[in-house]
C-alpha cells in the first residue's frame, strides 16, 4: 500500500503528467462523481415518459448540489436563455432552494416555471448536461 502511495505521488509530482494528464484526470474524476450522483436518478427503467415530445432546455438548480451565489445564477439563466433563443427551443426553469424564483419573478412573455413533476427521468428521451462552469457547452440542437 505504502508503495502504491508513492507511486501515486511520484508521477503526479512529474511534469508529463502536470502539463498534458493532470487536467484530464481531474474531468474524469469529476464526470465520475456527476454519473454516479445523477445515475441513481436518471435510467432507462424509469417509468415518466415525456408525451409532448418538444425539444427544450431544463435548466435545474438541484438543491442536492453547491452552487454559486444569486447573480451568478441569474446569470447563468440569462446565458442558457440566449443559446436556446438562437437554437429555437423550449426554455424551462427549476429553481426551488433556498426559495422559489416564480415567487420573485413572475413568468411574462415566456412561461419559463416548471414544477419537478413535470420532470422525465427516463434516459430515452433526456439528455443531462451538466456544466461547471469551467468546460465549454455542448452545442445544442432543435432536432
């Protein structure tokens, strides 16, 4: 064990692994850790099926999960609110904890409110995308 120990710490005190590796094993470990919290939520087994069948962008703010402060949500929002613009999809938005966004924004031109009833979690017809923050957006498509 005490071997293994070293070893770990040798190859991450080297430069090969600190300029081209380090990045690379930090994402892993971290998409890793977002699978197996959303893998336990998220199957192919489950029984919601969305019946509209629209293609539209969820944006959660799960309460399970850390998140920054109040402007950097909005803005945040605002940001996803734009690429669905551009992409010509559904926009809806779960926000809850600590309080409910609709009881501070109510919902005008667009009906961006959406209960977590009305959330499918059957992976035939969901796609999670999770950002940090730190890695670029996957482009989204209406289709």
């Amino acid at each position: 064990m005490m071997l293994l120990t070293y070893l770990k710490w040798r190859i991450r005190q080297s430069a090969f692994y600190r300029k081209k590796m380090q990045r690379w094993v930090n994402n892993v470990r971290y998409q890793f850790r977002v699978y197996k919290y959303y893998g336990s939520k998220y199957n192919f087994r489950a029984t919601k099926i969305d019946i509209n069948n629209k293609s539209r962008i969820i944006f959660i703010l799960d309460p399970q999960r850390e998140h920054p402060g109040l402007v950097d949500q909005l803005k945040a929002m605002i940001r996803m609110y734009y690429i669905v613009k551009i992409s010509n999809l559904d926009y809806k938005i779960i926000h809850d904890d600590p309080f409910s966004l609709k009881d501070y924004l109510v919902p005008n031109s667009v009906k961006w409110d959406m209960p977590w009833e009305g959330l499918s979690y059957n992976l035939n017809n969901v796609k999670i995308i999770y950002c940090n923050g730190q890695d670029p957006i996957e482009r989204v498509s209406g289709k």
